[in-house]
C-alpha cells in the first residue's frame, strides 16, 4: 500500500501533482523543489517541505520526480535511490527519451526497485485540477498500485507498454503539436502578407482542415502578440530534438518534425527562447515585437517554463 509519498520537481506540473496528493488527505507527501516558492505552495496544500532528498525519501513508497531535462532526471534517480526502501516505485513524470526511460528502469532493478514512466499531457491548470491525461508504462504490478494516486492526478490514463512507449508517445505528441504551431504561423504570416485581416483568418480557418487544438489556443496569442511563456520555445527545442534523435536512431524519417525542429532552433537563436512557443511567429515576421506579461517591449524577460506543449 502506498502511504507515503516524494515528490522532487514541483514546479508548475510537479507542484500540481504534489498538491492534489496532500488534498486527497490519503498520503503523506514530502516535497523537494530547487526555488522556494513553489515549496512553499505545496506545504499550503498540506504537503511537508522536505531538509533534502534523504529525509524526503525516507520510508517513501512512490517517489515520483517531474524536472525539466533527461540528463538531470537521471542523476537524480542514479544518486538517490538507495534513500528510499527496497521495493519502493520510482515515476517520473518528466518528459524524457525512450533511452533515457530504459536506463531508468534498468537502474531501478538494479537497485531493487521499481520504476513507472508517467508522461504528462496537457497543462499547469490541469495538474491543479488532477485532470491530466496520464500515459504510462513499465511495471506491471506497479501501475496497478498506482490506480489511487492516478485516479487523483489524472483524469485518463493510457497504458502505453514499455517505459520506452510511453516515453516515446510523449515525445511524439510534442512533435506533432509543435509543427503545428510552426505550421499555423507560417499560414497565419502567408494570409497577412496577402492582405487577410487577422480575425477574418482566424474565422475562417475554424471551417477548415486546417484547424487545430494549437490553433485554438496559440493563433489568437499570436494574433495579439501575447507571448508570455505557458510553454517555452527552449523546452519544445528540447522535447522536439528527443524525438528527431529517436526517430533517428529508430530509422524513421521524420523530415517535418525536424524542419518544425529548426524553426524553433531559429526562435532559440534569435533570443526568443523564454517565450512560449507561439513566438516561433516572430521568426516568420521578425518585423513585429513579442508582448509578454512581464516585458511589453520585447523577449527579454518571460514567465517561467511550463510543460504545457
């Protein structure tokens, strides 16, 4: 039975997912973040603000880790799974490489424990509201004991196979929704310059083919230039390079994924990196400047990344 719960990683996912844990009044959960912010909300919600990992993995069933790159997830496994108890489940929620995962489970084995990969879909407001779609995969016995804490966090869950499957779905989703945005914004910018006004095109694509989730909710931020960061050119570069490595290393050619890779490559280069992945607009049109939240004037200063793609 799972009773007591780490959580290291809590930011705008990981914070939600701790968060809804402590709520549910089922578990006692421990956290550990690197800011002391969002450490602090978590303890709000009832949740125990950990010293450092030792004391956060002592006695913990389910050590469940959200952080923002595969090299840093795996040194966080690799340097403190022998903190928690024999048998204990490692989930990472993050958004990592099938190669990445494997390693992950293999290390977990080795040391007598278990590992589960949990990619996240969808957003921040939906970890708050535990309504995340779940794509799991790995130990078999493990995602059965996990049914409580999913049914908290998530609001489906999609057993994926391996821990290289629903790590590689993940990277995929990223994929596809990523050259979406590349592509709404290479229509969005043709339309302008072929004197379409901006609402008429965003009507009238709602009729078409050509209409999409990242349309409906990236093309109107594009439209008014609010690019204030929900999902940041740098992590999308990070998620959509995993895939293309991938595919590459699984001789699939993915020849649009990695043009929509160089785009945000060129959104990255041209110092747009910490907005959300809308400004790849502004490699389109460079002639007008990103609005953000935080800097009206240009792409300087942004909101921290989310992993909402």
């Amino acid at each position: 039975m799972i009773r007591t719960i780490a959580c290291i990683g809590v930011g705008r996912m990981g914070g939600g997912i701790a968060r809804n844990l402590a709520r549910s009044h089922r578990f006692e959960v421990r956290v550990v973040g690197r800011s002391k912010a969002p450490v602090e909300a978590c303890a709000a919600a009832g949740a125990i603000a950990a010293a450092g990992m030792r004391e956060a993995l002592d006695g913990a069933d389910l050590v469940i880790t959200c952080l923002p790159m595969p090299e840093t997830v795996l040194e966080v496994h690799e340097a403190n799974r022998e903190y928690s108890p024999a048998g204990a489940i490692w989930m990472d929620a993050s958004t990592v490489d099938p190669a990445t995962a494997r390693a992950l489970a293999d290390g977990a084995r080795a040391a007598g424990r278990r590992f589960v990969a949990c990619p996240l879909g969808k957003g921040p407001a939906q970890a708050e509201a535990g309504e995340l779609p779940l794509f799991v995969g790995g130990d078999e016995g493990a995602l059965e004991e996990l049914a409580e804490v999913f049914g908290i966090i998530g609001a489906v869950v999609h057993r994926m196979g391996s821990v290289e499957s629903a790590a590689a779905f993940k990277l995929v989703s990223n994929l596809i929704g990523m050259t979406t945005v590349a592509l709404v914004a290479e229509g969005y910018e043709l339309c302008r310059a072929a004197g379409v006004e901006p609402a008429a095109f965003l009507e009238a694509l709602k009729d078409t083919g050509g209409w999409s989730y990242q349309a409906d909710l990236r093309l109107p931020w594009m439209i008014d230039g609010d690019l204030a960061n929900r999902f940041g050119v740098d992590l999308a570069l990070k998620d959509l390079r995993l895939a293309v490595e991938a595919a590459a290393r699984l001789g699939v050619p993915t020849p649009v994924g990695a043009a929509g890779l160089m785009q945000l490559a060129a959104a990255h280069a041209q110092g747009y990196g910490g907005l959300d992945v809308a400004a790849i607009d502004r490699v389109v049109a460079p002639r007008r400047q990103p609005r953000t939240q935080e800097d009206p004037g240009g792409p300087g200063k942004t909101r921290e990344d989310s992993e909402m793609p």
